[in-house]
C-alpha cells in the first residue's frame, strides 16, 4: 500500500507514555513506534514531559512518570 500518514512526535510520545495504563505496552509496537521516530532526543523527552506537566489536571508527580517512561522506551529501542 503506498498511502502515507503523518503523525505528530507529541503522539507518539503520549501513546508510549500511557501504554503501560491502557495495556497495550508492547514490544511490537514500541519497535515500531521506535522505527516511526527514527531518534528520540533528550530535548524532546524533557519538551514533551514539561508539555504535559503543564497542562490542568497534571503536575510534578506525572512529569516524572513521564520522563522517566520515555526515557526507559528510549534506552531500550535505541541503543547506541
């Protein structure tokens, strides 16, 4: 199929780091969450993370879980 979608980082990001909640954390779709992305910098962990902590209902506590989810996701599908 040649059709192309085009999704936002910050979508990625929230699907990775609420998978675990929802139970569909995954290896097969983390592999290819990780392929979609191509990279996962520092800058836009901490962005994302600062993103959410941000907005109402959010705070310190899940800047956190959120830093530290996708920098695990991270360090496990982009090993150097």
């Amino acid at each position: 199929m040649s059709r192309q979608v085009f999704v936002e980082v910050d979508t990625i990001l929230s699907l990775i780091s609420c998978a675990e909640d929802y139970g569909f954390e995954d290896d097969v779709l983390f592999d290819a969450f990780s392929i979609m992305l191509n990279t996962l910098s520092d800058k836009e962990i901490e962005t994302y993370a600062r993103t959410v902590e941000a907005e109402e209902g959010y705070g310190a506590e899940d800047y956190t879980v959120i830093k530290g989810t996708l920098n695990s996701f991270k360090n496990k599908y982009y090993k150097e």
